[in-house]
C-alpha cells in the first residue's frame, strides 16, 4: 500500500502528465483535443466512486448504530 500523502501524489502524477505530453510527439492542440475529451470521462467515474463512497460509509454508520443500540438493550444503564 502507497502511504504517500495525497498531495505528492498529485505533484506526481501531474510530473507524470508533463513529461507524456513533452515525450509525446504529438502537438499541444492535439494533446488539448484529448484532455478535454478526457475530462468528462474521469468527472463520471469520480461521480460514481464518491456515490460509492458515499453508500459504504452511510452503512458503516448503520451498522455501529445497530451496534449501539444492540449493546444498550443488552446492558441499560
């Protein structure tokens, strides 16, 4: 597992970006035709990962309240 902290990580991946478009051969206006097509693509699946997200933890609460309320019937104050 990667324990780098989020913000090397982007400075990373944005080096990464960099150096492709550099090395890449193609022109700078070719490169912005396909960020742009790009971007919607990775707006979409950042959509559904935080939907995910969202879904996962809203159940880890339900569960530790279940939790809570299942330890407070079985031992009330």
């Amino acid at each position: 597992m990667n324990n780098k902290p989020i913000t090397l990580l982007r400075e990373d991946f944005i080096e990464s970006i960099q150096n492709l478009c550099n090395s890449s051969g193609l022109p700078f206006f070719v490169i912005s035709d396909i960020l742009k097509w790009l971007i919607p693509q990775v707006d979409e699946v950042a959509r559904k990962e935080t939907e995910k997200d969202r879904a996962v933890f809203s159940a880890e609460i339900e569960r530790e309240k279940e939790k809570e309320i299942k330890q407070q019937e079985k031992d009330p104050l």
